[in-house]
C-alpha cells in the first residue's frame, strides 16, 4: 500500500501547507486516537515539541483529535524527541507525540509518533492510521462525558534531567570540564545545559535562544561551525551540537576538530567489547557509516550489521537481534540501554564518562580511525525521482564498476525532503568525487 502522509520518520513537511496543515495535524489525532484506543481504561498521550513557530498551530490541532476520541492529553511543551519516547513509557501513556521537523529548518515542521513501548510505529500501525486518517473520523468519537482533557505537565523537563543524569554512573563526575554545547535553538535549548551543568561542568551554551525563526540556523549539529569556534575561542575540553530535537549529536574535540557518529560508535563499542557490555558483540549501522568504521570494528572482533538509512531501520534491527548498540553516522546513537530512539544528550554522556575515566583528552580517544574519503551531495528536484532515469541509471552502473573492490556507492532518495542523496567513498579521493559528479550531472539533467 503507497504511503500518502508517513515518510521515513513520522509525517513531514512545510508548515501550514498539507500535509503539514492543522486538518492533517486533526486528523492524525482522530485516526491515531483511535488505533490507540484499547479497553476500558481512561486513555492518555503525550505530546511535546521543538521551538519551531508553526508548533503553536500543530499542537492545538492535535489535542482537539485526541481529546474528541476521549483521550487526556499531557503537554510537555519544548523538549527533545528522546524525553518524549521515555515520558511516554514514564507516564504509561498509551501513545507520545513529537512535533518537530528534527534538524530541517524553521519552515518545516513534523508529527513523530510512539507506542506505549516508546518505540516508534511499526510500518503496518502507520499504514492502519493513515488508512482511518482518509475514512471514518466520525466514528469513534467520545460521548460529550467522555471527552478528553488536556493539561501542562510542569515537571517534564526535571524528570527528563534526572533520567539523562542516571545513564552515566554517579562515580562519574564533569567537575573541572569546560564543555561548549550548542542546542540549535531548539527542543534541548533548557534541559540540555542543565544535564551538564548539575554533573559538575562549566557549560558555555550556545544556541538557547529560540525565538520560533531560528532553529538549526547556522547552529547545531548540521552547522557545527560556531560550536567548533567556540570550542577554540574559550580553550574547552569538548564541544557538544545537537540538533533541534536532541536526536542526534556531533562533538568536536578540544582542536576544534569534528567527531562524526561513526567515531563515537566506536569508542562506546570498543569500551562496552572490552567490558561485556555489548550484546552479541555486535553494533548495527546504516549503510552511510565509513568503511574505515568497519574495519575498525573487525580488528576489534566486533561485527557489523548495516541496514537502510534512518534511525527507526537501526532500532528495528536491534530489536529483531536483541542488540544494544547501533546508529547513524550523522550522529543518531540508540543505547537500548538507556533509550528507544537516539539521544544525542545521551551519547555525549557516553563519550564524556569514558573521558572522565580514561583521564585522556578527546582527540585521543574519539578518533580510532581513520575514515576512508568519503563525500555526499544532495540534489533537489521537482515531481518523480530522477533515480528511473536511464540516464542516471547508466551513471550509477559506471561508478560502480569504476568502484568495484575499491570503494562502494548509496545513492537513495531522502525520505524526508524532495532530495536524492548520492554518497561515495573509497581508497582514491579523486576517483571517488569524479564518479559522484559524473552521477550528480545526471541527476541534475533529469531533474531539469
């Protein structure tokens, strides 16, 4: 069945036009108040969101679906996707709401869902809300007693402090740390600082003044430029980006100098390997993490298992094998662990404790590898993917072949934007930009 509202994560795009419309946002509520509406008990959902202007829109339309099928409704206001997922199973809500576009910019938004579990929605659960999303939102609906209500939950952002605090050990301790940490103006913009703060660093914070216009603007984990300045600028031991809903994080070392998810996978690997703390001895990655991740990863006697691009691939794939360790280059680490989804707050605890015990500087322990040339660039283009182009198919058959046995290709359509996505890597730098531009053309002369 074709997907009409759901991409790769949750329901996505420019604000106040459809599907990202206060009808949809209405309609999502009716639909998956529905779905999740099982037995006799009064039934609960959570909703929190990022910084972004249009939340005020989509945050209303949603309540009024929920409370109409008879579910009470607990507003977290501005907190990252992570907390949502772990509030969800804290508060034994029947299902949690982000709304929030992740690292895209303010003119977008999104609606993410979860299970009571706190994981996100499997395939077959989207595919039955979108199904009543388009027939039948005037059955179910509560009797006028029955109603649902909605109130402000003051204490979620302490609670989520609290639960960020306890993944590391309470031997650990960031006193005499000076850390630079940027939130992207976005959903961690308070609690973030406070994490750091109440284990003992000295934060000097960055993006935490959101004024609905400026997430992910020219700050966090998509433009650590600033943060990586900073980081040089105040002599910091780190820096920390997150992105706007505190999913995913990229760090810098105490030289300025970038820490990408492939690295911090395999610090948090290699520690947890040595200690027996890493299920099955294996970590799960996209097919977007480094060759020279994997190799890493082999030396250590740790295997990898890849899947398809996005976080929700990764923690389906840790499910299915019952491992506890897995992520996206891009930054998305899931420690099932501590979490359901990627928590960027989260990871960076990880990195920063076994800095702490180590007693060795960031650029020593967070680069392990060194990653084989790698490059992505992103096309845009209007209507159909360009990807059935024959003339684009012809350009991807030719890289390959150029590649084989020296390096690999992914070249996939994004799921959340109208963009294809064309990554290379491989031994000779040369090689592999001359075939990405050769397919880039391509593409560009199909989307014309």
């Amino acid at each position: 069945m074709t997907r009409r509202y759901f991409g790769t994560d949750g329901i996505r795009g420019t604000a106040n036009v459809a599907p990202m419309d206060p009808e949809t946002a209405l309609r999502v509520g009716l639909a998956a108040g529905r779905v999740f509406t099982r037995g006799v008990h009064r039934h609960r959902v959570v909703i929190g969101k990022d910084t972004r202007l249009s939340g005020y829109m989509i945050e209303p339309a949603l309540v009024a679906g929920f409370t109409s099928v008879g579910m009470d409704v607990f507003l977290f206001g501005p907190l990252p996707t992570p907390a949502v997922a772990m509030m969800t199973q804290s508060l034994r809500a029947d299902m949690g709401v982000m709304i929030s576009a992740s690292h895209n910019a303010y003119q977008d938004n999104g609606i993410k869902l979860f299970g009571p579990d706190g994981y996100k929605l499997s395939d077959e659960t989207e595919l039955e809300i979108e199904k009543l999303m388009d027939t039948g939102l005037s059955e179910g609906l509560a009797a006028a007693d029955r109603l649902g209500r909605a109130k402000r939950i003051d204490d979620a952002q302490a609670r989520y402090v609290e639960l960020a605090k306890g993944t590391i050990k309470e031997s650990v301790s960031l006193e005499g740390l000076k850390i630079v940490l940027d939130c992207a103006n976005g959903a961690a913009y308070k609690v973030a600082p406070l994490v750091l703060w109440e284990l003992g660093a000295e934060v000097v914070p960055i993006g935490v003044g959101p004024d609905g216009f400026n997430i992910n603007k020219g700050c966090g984990s998509t433009s650590p430029e600033a943060m990586c300045e900073a980081v040089r600028e105040h002599k910091a031991d780190l820096g920390i980006a997150l992105d706007g809903d505190a999913d995913r994080v990229v760090i810098a070392d105490e030289k300025g100098r970038l820490i990408d998810g492939d690295q911090m996978m395999a610090l948090i690997a290699s520690r947890w390997s040595q200690s027996g703390r890493l299920q099955k001895n294996t970590v799960v990655a996209t097919s977007m993490s480094n060759l020279g991740f994997e190799k890493f990863l082999t030396a250590q006697k740790i295997n990898l298992i890849r899947t398809n691009v996005g976080d929700r691939y990764v923690v389906q794939a840790m499910r299915d094998g019952g491992y506890n360790l897995g992520g996206e280059q891009s930054g998305h680490i899931v420690m099932s662990d501590f979490t359901t989804t990627g928590d960027g707050l989260i990871a960076a605890l990880q990195v920063l404790a076994e800095m702490v015990r180590g007693g060795k500087p960031v650029s020593e322990i967070c680069h392990l590898f060194e990653p084989y040339p790698q490059h992505l660039e992103n096309v845009r283009f209007n209507g159909t993917s360009p990807l059935e182009a024959q003339e684009v198919k012809k350009a991807i058959a030719g890289g390959e072949a150029a590649l084989e046995g020296k390096g690999r290709l992914v070249i996939r359509k994004s799921g959340t934007e109208p963009l294809i996505r064309v990554m290379g890597e491989g031994e000779d730098d040369g090689l592999v930009r001359q075939v990405i531009g050769d397919i880039v053309a391509a593409v560009e002369r199909a989307s014309a």
